[in-house]
C-alpha cells in the first residue's frame, strides 16, 4: 500500500506531540525544583500544568493511533483533513519572514522607523506596485499611527537604541508630539 | 420594579455623552470589521483590548460590548451585497439572502435583515437585563467546587464547536489551559515551565496570545492564498426599517430566530454562528414554503438574522453570573474585566449593581444604534471596497503589534504575539482548531485557582467535584457535552473501520 507524504505526516505529528508533551510534562515543567518536597498531599505547584500535559498528549496519542490503525490495518490511506485553500509558498514564507523582522527591528531602530518599511515591504508582497500608493501610504500611515498612539493614547511606543532613538525624538518633536 | 428602576438609572448612565460615544464607535468599529470578508469582529476585539487598558471597566464593556453587536449584524451586509460571508455566522444569511438581493434589491435584503437583527439582539439585551439577576442570586450559593466544575463546563463547552475535530479540539484546548500555566506558580512561587527564559517567568497575557492566534494568524492566511476573493460591490446599497406591516408578515420566523438565538446564546461555546445554522435549519423545517428554501424566502433571511443578534445578550448571561464566556466575543470581554481587575461572577451584582446595568442599558442602545450606524456603513460600502485588502491586512499587523507593545510595554510581549501569529496560521492551514487554545489560556488559570482552593478547603479530597449536588450537576453537563460531542466522532469511526474491514 502506498502511503502518500501526507497521511505518513497527519500520523507522525500527533504521536510527535505526544511525546513531546510526555517529556515536557515529566521533565521540564519546574525543573531544579524540588517538587516532592513543596507537595502537600497529592497537590503541588507542578500539579496542574502537568496533568493538563499529559491530558494533551493523551489526546495526540488518540489520534495519532487512531489515524495509524487507519492507515496500516484498514487500507484506508484517509489523508487527515486540511484547508484545501490554495496557498503560494513563497508569499507566506515572505509574510512571515517580514512579521518578525519587523518584530526584531522594534528593539533596535524603534516603531517609528520600523513601521513605514515594514508598510512598503507588506503592500509591495500584497501585490501593489504603484510607488506613490506605497509611499504615501506608508509615510502617512506612520504618522497617523504615532499620532494617534503617542499622542492621543500616550503610549510609550519604543524608541530604538542609539541614533535610531535620537531620530525618533527628533521625529516626535517635529510632529509635536513629544 | 427594583430591576426596573435599576435599568433606567442603567439608562442614564450609558447615555452620558463619553459612554454614548464610545459605544457608537464600537458599533460603527464592529460593523465595518464585521462586513470586510476575512476580518471578523472577533479579530477586532482582539486587537482593541489592549486599548480598553486607559478606559474604565465600563467605558471598557461599553465599547467591546459595541464592537460585539455591530459586529454581529456586520458579516451579513457582505453576505448580502457580495454573497461573501463577513463573518462565519453570516453564512446562512447568504442562501436566501443574496437571492433577495437579486431579485428585489439591495435595499430589501438589508431592510430584513437589519429589522430582524435589531428585533432578536433587543430582545436579547432584555433578557440579559431581567433575567441574569436571578441566575446571580442562585450562583451566589456556590462554593469553589461549583466554580471549578462551572469553569469546567466552560471549557469543554468548545468541543461543541469542534466540528468534527475533537481530539484536535482537546489538544488545541488542553496545550491551551498549559500555555495558560506558564509563569511562576501564584500559589508556591514556583516558576514553571518557564525554560529559563525570563520573558516568560510573569506569564503569557491571553491578550498577546488572543491577538496573535485570531488576528495576526487570520492575517498571515489570508496573505498567503494565491486566489483571493474579489470584493467588487460597486453600488451604494440604502436600508430602512421595514414597516410595520412586514414585520408582521415576518412575526413567526423572526420570533422564532429570537427564541432559538436567545437559549443557544447561553450554551457556553456556542454563539452566533451556531444560533444562525440551528434557526435556519429549524425554519426550513417548519415554515410553509420549506421546499422554496434558498431562492430567496424572506422567512429564511429574517429567522439566522434575528437568531444571531440574539445570541449577544444571552451569551453574557453565563459570563456576568458564572464567568463563563457564552462565545469568543464574550470570551474576549471576560478578558476586558480580569484585565481591569474585575472579577466576573455572582459577587459582581451585589458588589456593583450599577456598572452591570449600566452595561445592560448600553447593551441595549447598541442594538438601537446598530442601525444608524448600519445604515451609513451599507451606504458606503461600495468605497470601502475599493481599499486593497493588503492595505488593510497591513495596518491589522501594525495595530496587532503595537497593541501587543501596549499590553506591558514590553517587547517581549511582541515576540510571544508574533510566535502565536505564525502558529495560528499553521493551525488554521492544518486545521487545527485556535479558538479552544485562546480558551484555555483565559479560563486555564481560574479553573487551576478554583481546583487548588477547593483541594486547600476540602482536605485534598478531589471527590468533593461529585458529591457535592450542584457541582456534581455541573460535571455531569460538562461529560454530557464531552459525550455528546464524542458520540458523532465514535459512529463515524466505527464507520469507517467497517467500512475498511469490507475492502
């Protein structure tokens, strides 16, 4: 019987979740914590996280197994269900890619800076390509949101580090709203 | 009459200028989230959390509570002028509906859909008004056991909504309730399942993980497929009230649609997706031109309208008197009031009477100014479509973050919210479930409150959940619910091994 890449998969991630949840529950919920010690009756500070652990892998051994005895005992190569939307890889990967890049960036070159490139980068990924679309789109994005943020609801937004941090108040003091 | 009495004095405080506006703002917000295909207001409810932090517990409620409504009604102007569903609630409303629309224009299909709406979410807030005060004083009889075992109904009330996926359910809702229990322990000062990381010894903020799962996962799965919808409506489309006369032409289906939307808003876990399928399935059963169904009968538009508005108001029954939330949307306003450091419960109507029905009255003329607001937002529709959704996804990703940034000020508060992003977007690819993980993460640390205080008071004796009457009440519901769910899945295994066995 041939078993298609993706049944062999919506078999082995449950099981793989299941021990992973296993070790994580016996290993590494308070590890260097002397448990037993702390444990007033059969309730402790690891008793909860646990159990709630160990109820997760059960439930991803379940299915692992049940898809298992689909798939070798019965012939039935039922491939797990899934979405069938269709997705363009290199678009999701440059999507993700962008998100945290522009989640990395916030530290060190502050929101403000951050912001209007990460705005270009995602409408250029979405598909536009007029450059005054962008453009505008990004800058006056940006300054409406740092508006809005720091001035309206005076959030503390992140500055970045250094220069970045020195440009963003220059930036702020130029919009009046530092 | 005290109820009463307390309801207008509800009254006056909700129509304060500051409460008025800022609800009408959540209407005129859940409307528009509600209508754009891809967005749902749950996602804008997730996203303005973190801004309900510089508001009051109240001016909070009121604008979620806004949201809330608005959003509701919102998926079916979309469902109605473009045959796309805003929201998954809104789907029922396009099989007769757009038909509706078709045939007698825009303005018809809206005008039902908005009176009928309006009728079921008025009825609902009336219910949530009169009738959860009595189902307050009853839960003030309970203990910390009953707690445990209402919570626990909380959360396996989800597997309700697991359509076929239970297991994957389980796991989504159990990693959930574990995700839920990272940070130091509040009982023992222990910090667990922390890896040594410090970002994570305070805990994971269900906001962060909430806005990461619902709206920046949604936005990542729409940016990735290859063909998406087309949202071409290019006529400004009018609604109105409709008279008197057609109301009452619509009285059963509407009347009915309230009646089921009202009991399914207070299933825990159910909401109003459920409340529109069930009252579409029942008119279509019950109404004289059943076999006419999906051509456009007015009765199959009116009752899911009516159902799913009034799921909204009964949904917050069991969240303001137990703190279970009633639907993701109620889920997302439990959080509201444990960030504000309100505790929902049976306590909070004796404690402060005057902000419930102050909620309840501003609950009541969000379904008034629902449509107002949604007059004006299906008039402009056709302009609010000309927007690139890429612009739109865009600044769903910057107010994500920021509104992360704002939970704590805290960087690392983005970072968790970009993992649970990315997660939430294989999850959706893979089709495992999100909304029972954003579950446990709130409900986890009250359920493990409620386990550890009720083993502290009773001598560690984990018998007490089932001997005690109510609690043991409230387990048995919650293994009916389990049992109910797995019953369908074990046929269906069954099923398919017989079916295997003969090949």
């Amino acid at each position: 019987m041939a078993v298609s890449p993706r049944a062999a998969l919506g078999v082995a991630w449950p099981l793989a979740a299941a021990a992973g949840s296993g070790v994580l529950a016996f290993s590494y919920v308070a590890p260097g914590v002397d448990l037993a010690a702390m444990t007033r009756g059969v309730i402790g500070p690891a008793t909860w996280p646990k159990a709630m652990l160990l109820c997760a892998a059960a439930a991803a051994a379940l299915l692992g197994l049940i898809r298992l005895l689909e798939l070798l005992s019965l012939r039935l190569a039922r491939e797990p269900a899934v979405d069938q939307t269709d997705y363009h890889e290199a678009r999701s990967i440059g999507a993700i890619a962008l998100l945290v890049g522009y989640g990395v960036a916030i530290p060190f070159v502050g929101i403000a800076w951050a912001t209007p490139i990460f705005l270009a980068g995602w409408l250029l990924l979405g598909g536009l390509r007029r450059p005054l679309l962008i453009g505008l789109t990004s800058i006056l994005g940006t300054l409406g949101i740092l508006y809005f943020f720091v001035k309206v609801s005076l959030m503390p937004l992140d500055r970045g580090k250094g220069i970045f941090e020195q440009a963003t108040v220059a930036l702020y003091r130029l919009l009046g709203i530092y | 009459m005290d109820a009463l009495a307390a309801f207008a004095q509800g009254l006056v405080v909700a129509l304060q200028p500051l409460h008025l506006g800022v609800m009408v703002i959540g209407v005129l917000i859940g409307v528009i989230a509600g209508a754009l295909p891809g967005i749902s207001f749950v996602n804008a409810m997730a996203i303005a959390l973190p801004f309900t932090y510089m508001m009051s517990p109240l001016v909070a409620m009121m604008f979620l509570g806004g949201i809330y409504v608005g959003g509701v009604f919102g998926g079916s102007i979309s469902s109605l002028l473009l045959n796309i569903p805003g929201d998954p609630d809104s789907l029922p409303s396009c099989w007769d509906g757009y038909p509706i629309s078709q045939r007698d224009g825009p303005q018809r299909a809206l005008s039902i859909a908005i009176t009928a709406s309006a009728v079921g979410g008025l009825f609902s807030a009336f219910l949530l008004a009169f009738a959860s005060p009595p189902f307050a004083r009853f839960a003030l009889t309970f203990d910390q056991p009953e707690f445990f075992a209402a919570t626990v109904l909380g959360l396996v009330s989800v597997l309700a909504i697991s359509k076929g996926q239970l297991l994957m359910s389980l796991m989504s809702l159990f990693f959930g309730v574990a995700i839920g229990a990272i940070g130091t322990d509040p009982l023992y000062g222990v910090p667990r399942l922390t890896f040594g990381f410090d970002l994570l010894a305070n805990g994971i903020e269900f906001t962060v993980v909430m806005i990461g799962l619902f709206a920046l996962g949604e936005v990542l799965d729409y940016a990735s497929q290859r063909i998406r919808p087309d949202f071409g409506v290019k006529e400004k489309a009018r609604m109105t009230i409709l008279s008197l006369r057609d109301l009452w032409a619509l009285r059963f289906s509407i009347g009915r649609g309230t009646a089921i939307g009202s009991v399914i808003g207070v299933v825990p876990g159910a909401g109003a997706a459920v409340g529109a399928l069930v009252a579409y399935g029942i008119e279509r059963q019950v109404n004289k031109r059943r076999d006419e169904f999906g051509t456009g009968v007015e009765d199959g538009l009116a009752a899911p309208e009516a159902s799913k508005n009034a799921t909204t108001g009964t949904a917050l029954i069991p969240l303001l008197t137990l703190g279970i939330p009633g639907s993701a949307g109620a889920a997302i306003m439990l959080a509201a009031l444990m960030l504000h450091g309100v505790q929902p419960g049976p306590n909070l109507y004796t404690k402060d009477p005057g902000m419930l029905y102050a909620i309840f009255a501003s609950f009541t003329l969000a379904n008034v100014f629902m449509v107002i607001v949604s007059v004006g937002v299906a008039r402009f529709f056709g302009t609010m479509m000309r927007a690139d959704p890429a612009i739109i996804c865009a600044f769903i990703v910057i107010f994500s973050v920021v509104g992360a940034f704002g939970v704590r000020n805290n960087i690392a508060d983005v970072y968790l919210c970009l993992v649970f992003g990315v997660l939430g977007f294989y999850m959706r690819r893979f089709g495992f479930p999100t909304a029972p993980m954003v579950l446990g993460v709130i409900l986890g640390p009250l359920a493990e409150g409620y386990f550890m205080t009720s083993m502290a008071n009773y001598a560690d004796d984990w018998t007490v959940f089932f001997t005690r009457p109510k609690s043991a009440f409230l387990m048995a519901l919650a293994a009916g619910f389990v049992l109910w769910a797995l019953g369908p899945e074990l046929r269906q295994l069954a099923r398919r091994l017989v079916d295997g066995r003969r090949r």
